[in-house]
C-alpha cells in the first residue's frame, strides 16, 4: 500500500475511534487515539499480523478493542498513556521553551511593529499619532504595564522623550526596514532600564511588578507542592511494590489480586514519579538562576547610581549599556516568571491522572493487603546490598563497571531508567531499583544494574533472553516503552520529547587502569654550558666590569626619544664641471649706459638748472 493511502486510512481510523468514543461521552485527543491503536496492534494477544495489510474485518476490530481500551475509566494502563500523551504534548526543555516563548512574542508584536516601520507620516498630527504608536510598542515588549493605562503611558512618553524626543522621527522615517526594527527594540531596552532605574530610586515604576520577590515566594512554594506530591507518589509505589513481592512468592494470591491491576497502577504511580522528578529539576535551575539574577540586578542599579549621582547630564555613552543590562536582567526574570507558572500548571494537571488509584485500592483494601508485609523504600533496597559486588572472575566475556574504575560513572545512560531488568523479566513486570554499587554491566554498547548480585549474574549469563522478556512484556502493556525508555526497540512510538535524543551516541564509560612509564636517564644529548662560572672571584670581576658600563657613552642606544625612529642616508654624485670646445672665442657685451645730471649744486647764476649728460658709449666703441 502506497505511504499516502496508508496514511489516510490510518487516519479514517483514529477518525471514526474517536466518533465511536464521542458517542459514549468520552471526547479522546487524536494523538491518545493514535497511540492507542499502535498498543492494541502490537499487543500480540490481539492477533495483528504487522507484515500484511489490514481487511476490513480487521480494521473493524481494531476500532472495536481501541474503543473498548478507551472507554474504560478503571484502567491505570490508561491513564498511564494520557499522561504519557499529556506530558509529551505539552512538556518541553527549558531552551525549548524560551525560545518558543520568545518567538511567540515576537509575532504578537508583528502588527503594530510593521504598522510603525511602514508608516509614512509626513503632517504633525500623522506624527504625533507615530509616536503614541511607539509607546505602545515599547510598553508591548517591555511588559512593564498596560497600554491603555494613562499613568503607565505618561512614564513611558516621559522616558522616551528623554532618548527619543518626537523631533527626531523625522530622521527615524529615512532609516532602512531592519534599522527601525532593530532601533525600536533599542529604545525598548532603554526605556525599560529607565523606568526600573526609577522605580528604584521611588520617582515611577507604575504598573511594575515586583518580579524578584514574586519568584522568591514562588519557586519555594512550587519545590514544596511537587516535594509533597512526590512522596506521596513514593509511598504509593512502595506499597505497591510491597504487595507485588508478597503476591510473587503467592501463586494463590497472585489469581485473587489479578483484576485489581496492582502492576498497572504500579506503572501509572512510577511514571508520575517521574515526571515530577522531570519538573522539580528544572524548577531547581530556575531557582539557581534567579538567585544569580537578583545579586546581578543589585549590582547593575548600583552601578548606575554611581554613575548618575545627582548630575543632571551624563553620557549616553556611560548609562545607556546599563538601562539595556537592566532591562535584559528584568526580560530574564519575566522568563521565569512564566516558566514557573507553565510547570506549576503541568503538575497541577498531572494529578488528575492518578484517579483510578482511589476506586481501586481504597485505604482499607491496602491496610489488608499490607498486613504482615515490610515497607521499603528504594534507599533502603539499595542499602541491603550496598556490600555485595560481582566478581570480575567469574566472568571472561561480559565487562563490569565499578565506581572506582569509571570516571564518568554517575552519568552513563542505564537501561530501563535503573530498574533491574533481571527482576522485571522473571516475575513479569515487577520494577525494583537497580543498584549500581553491585556493577554496571555492559551489553552491546548498553548499561544495566541490578537490584541483587544474585539478579545480576543470572541476567549476565544470558542477556538477550532477559531483553527479549522485556520487550513482550512491553508490547502487551504500552506503556512501558515509555517509563523504560524502550524507543529502540519500538521506534514507531518515541515520544516528540525524547525524539532528539534518538540519534545521540551514548555516553561512553571512561575506565581507569594502573600503569607505568619508564624514563631514559639522557633523553637528550649532552650540552656544555660555555657561559658557566664556577669561580667567585671571577664573577665579582664581571660585576664590577658590568658595573663600569654605567658611566661609559655608548652609542646605538635606543630611548624613548628615538623610538620609532632612524637615521636615514642617501647616496647623491656630487656636480662636475663641463665645458665646450669651438673654433674661436667669441663673447658679446652690452655697453653699461651712464647718464648724469650736471648743474644741481648751483654755480654762479642764481638760478639752479640741471643738464642731462649722456655719456654712455656706443656699442661699435665697446
């Protein structure tokens, strides 16, 4: 059958099992219907044959046990798969998360940034309303109060006018599309880090919140919800657990407790457990990072307050990477903010899949059950065999692994989320925690513990048999390849969380050993230090010699005067005389001409006259 025809038939399937389950007022999401009708075709007690195509018998019987699956509300194999479905759906990594949740922002912000980077205004009215637009913006992406209030609109204007007075639009309407961008998200940092400057200082801050004290109430108050939640869901499984070894070694009483589906519900409280765990982890990074925040926020605004004083002018230069650290620092606490509340929401959410655990096993039911039984915990089964350890002689092919021999010990990936894989396969489904003091065996690139020494040596003396036990069990409950992490062997059902995860080697063990090196006594050739004195005389002789260098000129001295500096010389060929040689000499001269003034002294006349006298020769004369 071609990919597309399969693809539509499949869903016609999961179209007309949800239909089914609508009529009987059960409305089921297409991703639990999906998942369910993978379980029900691989569960082998069913009769799907996966190598042939499905008749119309079979379809129809398919539909039949997923509608009948999904329809009983007193299954904790079923509410094990909605939680699955409902933590896979709506679970992501904190990187995951902040980056969806800033891409989300930015698209809400998409309309009225492009109203203003294609704005066009030109009249002062068409300017003004450009301007209130900005407003709006920064108060949009700042989050530091609502658009529509007057006084939180009065305090951004003010900051505002105060980098970016109206004057200048002019100059912001000429800019380039991603120009305007990038310089509203500017002005949008700076108008935060001032508005927090302000309302540190008790001159504004309306409309915001005290984010930092708000996150101190919180994350202690969520630790503590989910701190209590997850004892409680321990205490449940070790009960649980408890009654099952009881019934392991009861065959009699193994047939009476089979409907209660004590090994379902075990599932459905250790799957629980486990995302809890999940959640409190990362509410404990957010709680490390917010701690580091707050010392950095107070570091940042007394850092600004020494810097403005009580100037009434300061450098742009000097506050603006301030207000912008400030403002990131406030964005980074508002992440939180909402990180909190969405893994808040998740656990508050999980509990409503752990309903079937009252109708089945009220209180009274379990104080019978419990009677002559010892409680323990997963510690305590851990500690009862801290001292037992695998003996390396008795095996020559498998490889163990110990903590004094491992490097990375604590953070090799075991199989089966730690659960001992020996203990699960011989008594059908029961989960006991593997301890990996006894030795981490190493199989086909995988790693496995065991709850007892006895356990692992029985498992390592045949691993597959073990591995194939456990992957049957797994096809008839589904909900194992999830809680066990049995995606390799079930690839069709990876959950999206754990999808990329696929593809990544494994953390391989680093292995420590005794060694030793030997060093040549010469591993290099002999030199002779021709520079050595040994004579102390000879050396107060080169002191003084050195010493009464100090009071000689030297020449080629380099200071700070010549630094950089050199004499510089050119090679020039000094003139030479050159003369002519022609038959006869032969000169010319111009007659110097002389002319004087006679009579200007007076004579016997009265009267004084001057006569011009030319006596200049002429040039035939010459």
């Amino acid at each position: 059958m071609p990919p597309t025809q399969a693809e539509s038939v499949i869903k016609n399937i999961i179209r007309e099992i949800g239909q089914e389950c609508a009529t009987h007022g059960e409305i089921t999401s297409e991703t639990v219907v999906a998942f369910m009708v993978k379980a029900v075709v691989l569960d082998p007690s069913n009769g799907f044959n996966m190598d042939r195509t499905l008749l119309k018998t079979d379809v129809q019987k398919l539909v039949k046990l997923c509608v009948a699956r999904l329809l009983d509300n007193k299954n904790p194999s079923l509410d094990t798969i909605k939680m699955q479905v409902y933590f896979d759906m709506n679970y992501t990594s904190r990187e995951d998360f902040l980056e969806e949740h800033h891409r989300v922002l930015e698209s809400r912000l998409g309309i009225i940034s492009r109203e203003i980077t294609d704005n066009r205004a030109c009249a002062r009215e068409e300017l003004e309303n450009l301007y209130r637009k900005v407003v709006s913006y920064v108060l949009l992406r700042s989050g530091l109060g609502s658009p529509t209030d007057i006084k939180i609109v009065r305090e951004a204007t003010a900051a505002l006018q105060s980098v970016f007075p109206q004057a200048e639009l002019a100059t912001f309407l000429t800019l380039s599309k991603k120009d305007k961008e990038h310089q509203l998200k500017e002005l949008t940092m700076i108008v935060t880090g001032i508005r927090l400057f302000n309302r540190d200082c008790g001159k504004g801050g309306e409309g915001i919140d005290d984010l930092p004290a708000i996150l101190h109430e919180a994350i202690p108050a969520t630790t503590q919800h989910i701190d209590s939640q997850l004892q409680i869901a321990q205490d449940q499984a070790f009960r649980y657990t408890a009654i099952l070894e009881k019934v392991t070694n009861n065959p009699l009483m193994a047939k009476e407790l089979q409907p209660y589906m004590l090994k379902e519900a075990l599932y459905n409280v250790r799957q629980y457990e486990i995302f809890l765990q999940t959640i409190l982890s990362d509410i404990i990074t957010c709680a490390e990072e917010v701690e580091m925040m707050i010392k950095q926020l107070a570091a940042q605004l007394e850092q600004l307050k020494i810097t403005v004083k009580s100037r009434t002018a300061v450098p742009t230069s000097q506050v603006f990477p301030i207000f912008i650290a400030l403002a990131s620092l406030w964005m980074s606490f508002q992440d939180e903010t909402v990180l909190i509340s969405v893994l808040s929401n998740l656990t508050t959410n999980l509990e409503l899949f752990l309903g079937t655990h009252e109708l089945l096993f009220p209180e009274k039911a379990m104080q019978g059950l419990l009677d002559g039984v010892v409680i323990k915990s997963d510690l305590t089964r851990i500690e009862e065999h801290m001292e037992e350890r695998v003996q390396l002689t008795d095996f020559r092919i498998q490889e163990w692994l110990f903590p004094e021999t491992t490097a990375n010990f604590n953070k090799l990936l075991i199989q089966y989320r730690g659960f001992c894989g020996y203990t699960f396969a011989a008594t059908d489904g029961l989960l006991l925690p593997g301890n990996p003091a006894i030795g981490i065996l190493k199989y086909k690139d995988r790693y496995y513990t065991f709850s007892t020494r006895d356990a692992a040596y029985l498992f390592a003396e045949n691993p597959d048999h073990y591995i194939n036990l456990i992957k049957e069990k797994a096809k008839k409950n589904a909900e194992l390849i999830q809680l066990l992490e049995l995606h390799q062997q079930f690839e069709t059902l990876i959950p999206y969380s754990q999808m990329r995860d696929v593809d990544k080697d494994y953390i391989k063990p680093i292995t420590k050993c005794d060694n030793s090196t030997q060093t040549d006594t010469h591993i290099l050739p002999p030199t002779t230090l021709r520079s050595y004195e040994w004579n102390e005389w000879e050396l107060r002789r080169k002191a003084i010699k050195l010493a009464n260098l100090r009071q000689k000129i030297t020449h080629s001295v380099q200071t700070d005067l010549s630094h950089m500096r050199r004499d510089n010389t050119s090679q020039v060929y000094p003139l030479k005389e050159a003369s002519t040689q022609s038959k006869r000499e032969g000169s010319s001269r111009v007659p110097r001409p002389q002319i004087f003034i006679a009579g200007l002294r007076g004579g016997q006349s009265k009267t004084t006259y001057g006569v011009k006298v030319n006596l200049t020769r002429a040039v035939d004369e010459t």
